[in-house]
C-alpha cells in the first residue's frame, strides 16, 4: 500500500514557487548570482529548507557529506592530470591529429556520453574539462561544445546505476516485483532511446568545431597547477553540492504537490524543473514499484533531457563549467534551445512509439 503524502500548505508552496522563481532568473540577471554561484544557490538552498521547516540534524549531516565523495574524486583526478599531464597530453595530441578536429570531438563526445555510465559524469566532465583546456578553442566554441558533452554525459547516465544516484535510486525503488531491477534493467530498457541522443549531440558537437582546424593551437602545459587552486575549485564544487543537496530537499514539498503521480506525458514536461531540482530527488517522489513501462520511460527521459539547461541543473556542468570558466548566461545561451530541441524530439517519438 502507498503511503500518503502530507498536504502542502498554499503559503508554502507559494513562496517556495517564489524562491524557485529566483533559483532560475537571477543567475541569469544578477551578475553578482552569477560570480559568486555557489554562494547564491547556498543561500537559496537554505531559504527553501527553513521555509520548507526541514532543518535537522541529519540534513545538515547529508549537506555536510554528499559532496565529499565527488570532492575526492575532482582532487585526485586533477592531481593525476596534472602529474602525468605530459603523458595523457602527447596521447590526446596524437588522437587529434589522427582525426580532423569536426570529428575528433564528436567522437569524445561519444566515448564520454556512453563511457560516464561506467566512470561516473564528475570523471566524464572533468576529462572533458581537461581536454578543452589543452586544445585552445576560441571561447564560444568551447562553450558549446562543453555544453553538447555535458547533455551526452547526462543522458549517458542514465543507463546504469554507478553514474549517479538517480540510477541507484530506480534500481533500489524496482528491485521487487513487477519489475524486478537488475545491474542492466536501464540499459535494456533505455539504451535504444539514448544511443541515438548521445550520437546526435556529437554530431553537433563535430560541427561546433567545424572551423577548429585554422584557429585550433595545441600545447603541452609545462607549468603545473598550484595545489592552492585545485583545492579552491575542489572547495567550490564541495559548495555547489552542497547547496544542490539543500535545495532538493528544501524544495521537495513543492514537487511532491505539484508533480506526484502525474500520468507519463503530463510527468515528461513536468520533469523540466530537474533545471533546479536534482534528478535523484524527482525519481526518488516519482517513482512508485507499480509504475508502468511506459511512464517510467517518460519519466526518465523527461529527467535527463531537461537536466542540462541551465548551468546548475547537472552535476558535470558545474564541474566542467567551473574548471572553464563558463558563466551561467554562456550556458544559458547554448543550452536552453538545445535542451528545447531535444525535449521536442523526444516528445514526439515517445508519443509516436509509446
């Protein structure tokens, strides 16, 4: 038997749909929100607890240790880059003169959108990012291509549980029956619906850097960087975690009034306040062990196509973004219609086909 949801009061829903209104606009309209990000999410994450009254122990506990884990892995694998950079650099050096560079990135694209299903996205993107510095690009085709890879690494994700928690999440929720989940439950029953995604997006990328070969410069970093910065950029992901924790928490009466137990179409637009919503968290509502097939593919489809629209929707675009330097109304800019194209073809085949 399912176990009611507690009734939201209007006033709360009301000025958590207020402070979810600010999450989305002032990042693009405060050029203090967007310099000091992480900081501003914080401060939202902890309006939308304290308005939610969900402060405790546990939950400051939570904040205090979700971002550990990528914390340790963005350390070790910026220490690892930047020790062994002469080495992965000649390798990366032969991979893009073997290969124009149209076709070079589109197939890192490809290799990082399937491959972060098995080495996580933090890992995914902070390759990508690590990439993308040693290949100078003019900044707006980093830009897009940053943005393409961080859509593909999303999607990809979503085909086992070790990317992300929001895989964990589906497989604990259906390991019993009907479905009974296994380690390849989201691959049998997604792959065929992000395959073809990810191939896109690194066709788009591919042609984001059509005109590479006349501006592209590539070096090998002599200087090493300072630990002093890679923990500074370490201490603002801890951040920007941490404040994703408070604000899926905090704003989760307000998804759970407004979301919960919507039929498959209806939940597929809705999912677009994954933008501000952590995936894990809306799966987590969601999700019920008597969902049908056919939901559970709108649901989930709905999660990783709208993630990636804005810049802290998605863990590896703050990861990437954060190492690239890429502000929120660059992200904006190149995400949003893409996140809008690839919602529109979804709809439509998942309508036609489902």
């Amino acid at each position: 038997m399912e176990t009611a949801l507690p009734q939201v009061p209007l006033w709360m829903n009301i000025l958590l749909g207020i402070v979810a209104l600010h999450l989305l606009v002032m990042p693009l309209v405060s050029r203090w929100a967007e310099s000091h990000l992480e900081l501003f999410l914080l401060a939202i994450g902890a309006a939308a607890v304290t308005i939610s009254g969900k402060w405790s122990g546990e939950l400051i506990h939570k904040t205090l240790a979700a971002p550990v884990y990528v914390s340790f892995i963005v350390v070790v694998v910026s220490v690892i880059f930047n020790n062994y950079s002469r080495y992965i650099f000649r390798i990366l050096f032969a991979f893009f003169r073997t290969l124009e560079p149209r076709y070079s990135f589109a197939l890192l694209v490809f290799i990082l959108g399937l491959g972060s299903s098995l080495v996580s996205v933090t890992v995914a993107a902070l390759i990508l990012a690590e990439v993308l510095q040693v290949v100078n690009l003019e900044h707006n085709t980093t830009v897009k291509i940053t943005v393409f890879a961080c859509y593909a690494i999303g999607l990809g994700a979503v085909l086992t549980p070790l990317a992300e928690p929001m895989g964990l999440v589906i497989n604990n929720a259906l390991s019993g029956p009907p479905h009974h989940a296994d380690f390849f439950f989201l691959l049998r029953h997604f792959f065929g619906w992000i395959a073809p995604a990810i191939c896109g997006l690194s066709v788009a990328a591919g042609y984001a850097a059509r005109h590479a070969g006349t501006t592209m410069q590539m070096h090998i970093r002599e200087d090493k960087e300072n630990y002093s910065s890679i923990l500074r950029r370490t201490l603002h992901i801890y951040m920007f975690v941490a404040a994703l924790t408070l604000i899926s928490t905090g704003l989760r009466p307000l998804a759970q009034s407004t979301i919960t137990h919507l039929g498959g179409k209806v939940l597929f637009l809705a999912n677009a306040v994954s933008v501000i919503i952590d995936n894990a968290t809306l799966a987590a509502i969601e999700i019920v062990p008597t969902i049908s097939s056919t939901d559970l593919i709108y649901m989930i489809i709905g999660l990783a196509a709208f993630g990636s629209m804005l810049l802290q929707g998605n863990l590896p675009n703050i990861v990437a973004a954060e190492k690239l330097g890429i502000k929120s109304r660059e992200w904006a800019r190149v995400a949003v219609p893409t996140g809008l194209i690839l919602m529109g073809v979804y709809f439509i085949l998942l309508f036609i086909f489902l």
